[in-house]
C-alpha cells in the first residue's frame, strides 16, 4: 500500500478516536445529570418518610387541621406511588410541604414538643440536603448543555441526538409569601 492509504487511515482512526471521545465525554455528563436527579428523589422520599411521625405528632395539638394533614399524607402516597416524578411534580408536591411546615409554626405549644422539635431538626437537614442536591443537579444540567452546545461537541450530539437537560426550577406561586390563616 502506499503512503496515502496509511495517512487516510491514520487521519481516520484519529477522527474515530476523537469522537469517541467526545462521545463519552458526554455520556458522563449525561449520567451525572441522572444521579443529581436521582439525588433530589432521595431526599425527597426521606423527607417524605418522616412526614407520618409529624402527622402523628402534630395530630395530637391540631385535631382541627386534620384536612391539611390529610392532604400531606395523600402527597406523601401520590410521592410513593409514582416511580418517575418529573421535576415540576416535585416541586409542586415541595411548596405544598412548605405551606403545611408554615402552618405548623402557627401552633407553639407544638414547637415545645421534644418529638417534634426531633423531627423538625431532622427535616431541616434533610431541607437542607434538598438545597445541596438541588444546587448540584443544576451545576450539572449546566455543565452537560454547555457540553453538548460547544462545538465541536454540538456536531457529535446532535448526530447522537443529545438533548438539553431541564433546570429544576420552582414556580411562581411557590416564590411568595405563605399566608398562614388559623
């Protein structure tokens, strides 16, 4: 063979290899978008399996906010039941949370309970384990779209058809205020 034939092979085994890179380079931050998303469920189920002990405790000071527990607890089983919650479900499901938690800081005699206050410590780290997890998957979808929109990135993505990963975001409603009514 002749020398043109090892050059075009060598310049294609380059270009082969360059794409396999560049494809697995992708892969990966494909996969760290998944497990940061995989994250924020984790969290959200354990916040969730706390929520009964709070029922139960609150239960016991609020007889008459039985709706609202209700209604948390109909949450926590839609949560339990639903094996893929997109991120809007989930937030949703994260403000009414925060609505319920609002109302029971209306009550101070429950605040004094050492069950509760437990439990309430417990969820705000598990909150704030929420936030890191939050944080984290958006650090990555940023990383992974920015990733998959630089050239010569965007050529291989698209022929692989890559798509941009969705920010978790909240919603309006979820950025005002709590009124809490008594």
């Amino acid at each position: 063979m002749s020398d043109l034939v090892y050059i075009i092979l060598a310049v294609l085994l380059v270009v082969i290899l360059i794409i396999l890179g560049i494809y697995n380079k992708i892969i990966r931050a494909k996969n760290r978008v998944k497990n940061s998303k995989a994250n924020i469920e984790i969290y959200l189920k354990k916040r969730f399996d706390l929520i009964p002990n709070l029922v139960e405790t609150v239960k016991g000071y609020s007889k008459h906010e039985s709706g609202t527990l209700e209604k948390i607890v109909d949450l926590r089983n839609n949560y339990n039941s639903q094996k893929n919650m997109s991120l809007n479900e989930a937030s949703e499901i994260n403000n009414t949370l925060t609505k319920y938690l609002a109302v029971v800081e209306a009550y101070p005699e429950l605040k004094a309970n050492d069950e509760f206050m437990n439990l309430q410590q417990e969820l705000a780290r598990i909150e704030n384990e929420l936030e890191r997890a939050r944080t984290n998957y958006n650090y990555s979808v940023t990383r992974y779209n920015t990733l998959i929109e630089s050239v010569p990135n965007n050529i291989i993505a698209s022929i692989f058809a890559f798509k941009k990963a969705e920010w978790f975001e909240t919603d309006e409603e979820s950025k005002e205020n709590v009124k809490v009514e008594v």
